[in-house]
C-alpha cells in the first residue's frame, strides 16, 4: 500500500503542464500530496523546507537546471528519489542522469503509460520507512 499523505514534488516551467500533471496524479493517487514549482531553485528550496516523498524534475528549466537541481537534492536527500520527466530523448541526457544518480527518465510522451507505475514502485517502496535509502 502506498503511504497515506505522501508528498510528490514536481517542478517544470511550464505552467499548463504542472497544472496537467498535477490533476493527472491526483487522479492516479488520491491520498497524495501534489506541490508544484516552476524551476529546479524553488524544486531545491521546497525539498529542504517540505523533504518530499518523490521529486519530478524537467530537464531544461529557469535558473537551475532539473540536473543541477537533481544533483543537489541527491547529495543533501539521497534516500529522496528522482525522475526526470522530459522531452529529451537523446543519449547524452540519460547518461548525465545516470551518472547524478536520478532513479527514472521517463519522457513525457510516455507521461500516461509509465509515470503511476514508477510513482507506485516508489511510494511503495518507501512505505515503511520513509527516510530509507534509494537501492538500484
């Protein structure tokens, strides 16, 4: 069972976006928590102040990029896990998200067909202990 009240950040510049994808998951999972940013600092800032269960990041945002922001949730959170959740399709981008460890690259063409899926293995996972670390 996934933890009741469990808080999903996402953060994407494009407001029309967050505001689809935050209905979108509150319809997949209705006792979580949906808070929205608009780039990879606020996504930072909220991490410390809420330490949220899930953090989704866009790649290519305003003043930090979703990998920029990534690699400083990981080294202060790294129990917190991550997705990109992009339009990028290249190679580059998923080895760069490989090597900063982020748990999921989904892109968003696939938003319907992958993303609940990950959220539930994750949210899952971290049920019983949600300050334990992210395994591979």
């Amino acid at each position: 069972m996934i933890q009741k009240n469990a808080t999903i950040l996402i953060a994407d510049d494009n407001l029309t976006f967050r505001r689809t994808i935050v209905h979108f998951l509150k319809a997949q999972f209705d006792s979580v928590k949906v808070i929205q940013v608009a780039n990879g600092r606020e996504a930072i800032m909220k991490t410390d102040e809420l330490i949220p269960d899930l953090v989704i990041l866009d790649i290519n945002m305003p003043e930090i990029s979703g990998f920029e922001a990534a690699l400083t949730i990981k080294k202060n959170y790294p129990f917190i896990p991550i997705i990109i959740l992009t339009n990028y399709d290249e190679n580059e981008y998923r080895l760069e998200a490989k090597k900063i460890l982020v748990d999921a690259f989904i892109l968003k063409e696939n938003l319907i067909s992958e993303l609940p899926e990950v959220i539930h293995a994750f949210l899952m996972s971290h049920a019983s202990h949600p300050f334990s670390s992210v395994s591979d």
